[in-house]
C-alpha cells in the first residue's frame, strides 16, 4: 500500500474512532445535573417560543443578560430542527463538533512540527491523544459551552498559525481578520475565551520585537527610532485587525444591553447576576482568602441562598483564630435564620458537622429529589406505614435532615459586609498568602484533579479510604490521574523539544501554546471557584505538544536503531 494512502486511512480511522467514542459518551453518559444547563436550555426555548432572549421559566419573561448568546443560539439552532427539549440531538452535534476539533487540533500539530519529515507523525499522534482524551470527551454530554469553546479554541488557533506563517502582508491581515471573528465568537459563547484572544495579542508583540523582521533587516533602515519603527509597524497592522475584527462581533450585544438595560454589558456580568441585583462580593472574597480546593465549592458556595451552610463544613485554614471562627460562626447563624425566625443555640450551630458531598462541578438543584424506579414504587405502596416509621425515625435521629429543605436562608448586605471585613483582615495579615500561596495551590488543585467530572464515578481521589468501591473508584480516579500525568508529560517534552530547534518558527508555538494554557489557568487560580472544569480547555494544546513529542521522540529511537544496525 502507498505511503500516503496508509497516512490518509490513518487519519480517517482515528477521525472514525474520536467519533465513535463521543457518540457512545453522549448516547449513553447524558448528564442534565449542571444548573448552567438548564438556564441555556430555557434561555433557547425561550427565543424559540417567546421571541425574547429570557432566562424566566414563567411569564412575563423578563429580557436577560446574565449569559452569552453563543451556546443558547447554538441550542436554539438545533432545538429548532429536533425539537424544543431535545437534548439527545445537541448531544450527537457536540460529538460531531468535537471529531472536528480533533481534525483541527491534527493540522495544527502538522503546522507546528518543526521536522518536515515527522510532520504527519506529529499530526497523527496528536490525533490520537484527542481522539482517545476522556477529559474532554465527557463534555459531548452536557448541556454546558466546553465543546462550543473547545471548537472555537482550536480554530482559533489554527487561523493565527496560518497568519503567522503568511508569507506576504496582504494574505497575513485577512487571516488576522479571520482570527478576530474566531475570537469574537468565541467569546460569545464563554467570557472567559478572551484570554485565548489575550494570548494571541501578546504572541503577536513577542513576535515582532524578538522574531526575524523583514524590516529591521533592511539596508534602508538605520538608527535606533527607525528600528522601533519597524518593530512596531510590524506588530501595529496584524494586532490591530485582530483587535478591530474581535470587537466588531461583540457589537450587537453589546448594543442590544444599552438599549434594553441601559448599561455598558459587553460580556455577560462576573457573578451572572441582572442589573441592580445583590451579590455576595464580601463572602465571595473570604471564600478566596482560604479556598484552594474544588471540593468545598458545593457546599459552601454553589448552595448559598439555597441551602443552610454550618461552620463545620469549613476546614481549620478557614480560620486564623478561635476568635475568627466565633466571628464567622455568627454570621453563619443570621444567615442560616434569618430574623424573622428563632434562631437555636449558638453551642450546637458551632459543633462541627460534616462537609456534605456536593459535586464540586455543578451546582446544585435546589429541592432536588432522586427519582423513584417502577420497582421503588410499588415497594413504597406495600409498605406505606414503615416507610413512614422509618422516615419519623430518621427524622428523629437527625433533626437537621428534617428541617434543610423547610429552613430558609438568607445572605444579606449586612452578613455580607462581615464577611468582607473578615476577608480583609486576613488578607492584611498575610498578602503573600493571599496573593501566591492560595493561587498556586489553586493552580495546582485545577491541573492535577481528576477530571472525572460527569463520569458515573466522578469524585476526588485523596483520601484513599473514602473511595467508593462501589462504583469502582479504587480503578477509575487512580487512572485518570495517570492519564492527567500523561498528557502533561507529553505537552512538557513537546514544549523543550520544539524549544531546542533554536529557530524562532517553532519557539513561538512555545510561546502561544504556554500563553494559551497559563493565562486560563492563572485566572482560574485567583477565583473563588476553582472548578477543574474550567481547565479541559487545556487538554487539547496538550495532546498537540505530546503529539510532536511522540513523533519526535520515535523518530529518534528510529534513527539511532538504524545507525547501530548500519555500524
């Protein structure tokens, strides 16, 4: 068989795989638990049925702005053709999507091998990183925007690789147009894709002042300033039409909340919240002054204003004295019960309870009940009257059971404003903390979770003993993270190696790809949610990079095989 037809088969037979994966995951994984999901989902029916871009579930339908138009007009698209509650169908698109985005990810690793001859090793290694990556994968059966931005990331991408290697001026600036519009869009669909454009701009300066420039190598230009000059003309023309092209797709929207809202919106709001609408910032910026693990996230932020929050969900790092804890004990107390209602001793709200397993990745539903099987039913009619002595039993047992769905909850500007006292007090006493010790560990609790999110068997792998064997996670957790330090070993070879080519061309795939991966993460590391969730957008510059170190690395071996066997 041909070289190349056994190359294209390849690539065809991978493409078939990453399909066939993403299909099984979104036809037989579906998960509908995100909160995020069902506001996109009602946002698109709402455009569908109500002609208005409203997250209301009942009249009258109030206009909205508190998420981005890309991912609800995407499922407004496929509601409209399937169905308005047919979440199967934007399943089988995601899967559809993401086999593209894993053809996108091929050519770029194509584009950025440094090898003319490990090219389509390079391409097709990377291909089978993201084709057989679970981390991401998963996302095809969520209604959430991961699969969207994954997409868009990657196409992205693929335009500034292609601008960058234009070889006249003209060809460059339409695809920095391109890239733009990508930009744009994909900010549409998460805020948050800004730093991808963020990465690029930078990658851009870099390259002007450090790369070969045609116009500081020329004999007509001499002298300091018409070096500048040159550098700067050459960063000034390819920036500025990225930076026009980005901004014009965010035009509409942000024309469409000054109307409407009378208010400058040109992403959706930090907190998702509507206009004059109070936010919790001062409890928000004590949670940063502790939080650094996903695992508290859901029962101390995601169930504010729905659930009670008891001190003893929060670990002693919470606290830098007994007098703090006192201190946040007490506003716990006047949230858990408000004034209207008597609130009990404070000696029993302050014993420690514990933290409640609330998926770090999702927030909760509130009032949420499992749901009942044909056998469950008819169980529960033969045996009414001891179910009803069981369930005053454990009523008994456990009073705080009995009473969480009935207790009202409130975070009000006055709590709040303790909190934010709290939080800069602390923040005072230890700006390093606050600044670098907390971001790091952050950082680090976002690179090396699990990444189990939305798998049957998600859940955190340390402690060791609190896995539960039976939904076999003594297997699963610990594999996954195997995977996790897999693909980072891989994109840390395929960043040195192209680094020490020592030619410009490959180190500044270093550069986007760092600038890509690091800016993402380091604004997640600052937040109050380190939701690992947010950092799968990192997987796929990873199996690029692994993708040109397996190449590179094989090619090696193959070489210096044949040379022993030649000598």
């Amino acid at each position: 068989m041909p070289n190349r037809l056994r190359i294209w088969l390849a690539y065809a037979l991978l493409l078939l795989i990453a399909f066939g994966f993403r299909f099984f995951v979104a036809r037989y994984l579906p998960n509908d638990t995100p909160d995020d999901g069902k506001t996109y989902s009602q946002i698109a029916r709402n455009v569908l049925e109500q002609h208005i871009y409203s997250h209301a579930e009942t009249a009258p339908y109030d206009p909205s702005l508190i998420r981005l138009p890309g991912y609800p007009f995407f499922l407004a698209a496929i509601y409209s053709v399937f169905g308005h509650t047919n979440n199967t169908a934007v399943r089988i698109a995601q899967a559809l999507l993401d086999t593209v985005t894993c053809f996108l990810l091929a050519v770029v690793a194509f584009l950025w091998a440094p090898d003319e001859m490990y090219k389509h090793a390079s391409s097709i290694a990377a291909l089978t990183l993201a084709a057989i990556c679970p981390f991401t994968t998963i996302y095809v059966a969520t209604i959430l925007t991961e699969i969207p931005t994954n997409f868009l990331a990657m196409a992205m991408c693929l335009a500034a690789t292609l601008a960058f290697r234009a070889s006249t001026r003209k060809r460059s600036l339409k695809l920095w147009a391109v890239t733009g519009f990508i930009a744009g869009a994909a900010v549409l669909f998460r805020p948050d894709s800004g730093l991808f454009a963020a990465a690029i701009g930078i990658t851009i300066v870099i390259s002007a002042l450090v790369g070969p420039s045609n116009v500081a190598s020329s004999t007509n230009l001499s002298g300091a300033k018409e070096k500048i000059f040159g550098v700067l003309s050459q960063a000034v023309y390819p920036a500025g039409v990225f930076t026009a092209s980005f901004c014009l797709i965010l035009v509409p929207w942000t024309v469409r909340n000054r109307r409407v809202f009378h208010l400058f919106q040109p992403l959706a709001p930090a907190h998702g919240e509507m206009p004059g609408e109070f936010v919790a910032r001062g409890y928000s910026l004590w949670l940063r002054t502790w939080l650094d693990d996903g695992r508290y996230i859901g029962p101390v932020l995601w169930s504010l204003d729905t659930s009670p929050i008891k001190i003893g969900y929060f670990p002693d790092r919470a606290f830098d004295s007994q007098t703090e804890r006192d201190r946040v004990a007490a506003l716990l107390e006047k949230y858990n019960h408000p004034t209207d209602e008597p609130s009990p001793p404070v000696e029993a709200a302050s014993q420690p309870s514990p933290v409640p397993q609330i998926t770090d990745q999702a927030r909760p539903q509130a009032n949420a009940t499992p749901e009942a099987s044909p056998a469950d039913e008819e169980s529960d009619q033969g045996n009414e009257e001891d179910q009803q002595s069981d369930e005053q039993d454990s009523e008994d047992s456990n009073p705080d059971a009995a009473t969480a769905e009935e207790q009202s909850v409130e975070m009000t500007p006055e709590i709040d404003a303790g909190f934010a006292e709290i939080a800069r007090e602390r923040i005072a006493r230890s700006r390093v903390r606050f600044y670098l010790e907390l971001p790091i560990k952050r950082a680090i609790s976002l690179w090396f979770d699990t990444h189990s999110q939305y798998y049957p068997f998600e859940g955190e792998l340390l402690p060791l003993e609190d896995l539960d064997h039976e939904i076999h996670q003594q297997f699963w957790l610990p594999f996954f993270t195997f995977l996790t330090l897999i693909y980072t070993l891989l994109g840390v070879a395929g960043s040195w190696l192209l680094w020490r080519t020592r030619t410009f061309a490959a180190r500044r795939w270093v550069i986007l790809a760092g600038l890509m991966i690091f800016l993402r993460l380091g604004f997640f590391s600052t937040l109050e949610n380190p939701e690992p969730r947010y950092t799968v957008e990192i997987f796929p510059f990873l199996s690029i990079l692994g993708g040109v170190a397996i190449a590179q690395i094989v090619g090696l071996i193959n070489t210096r095989r044949t040379s022993s066997v030649s000598n």
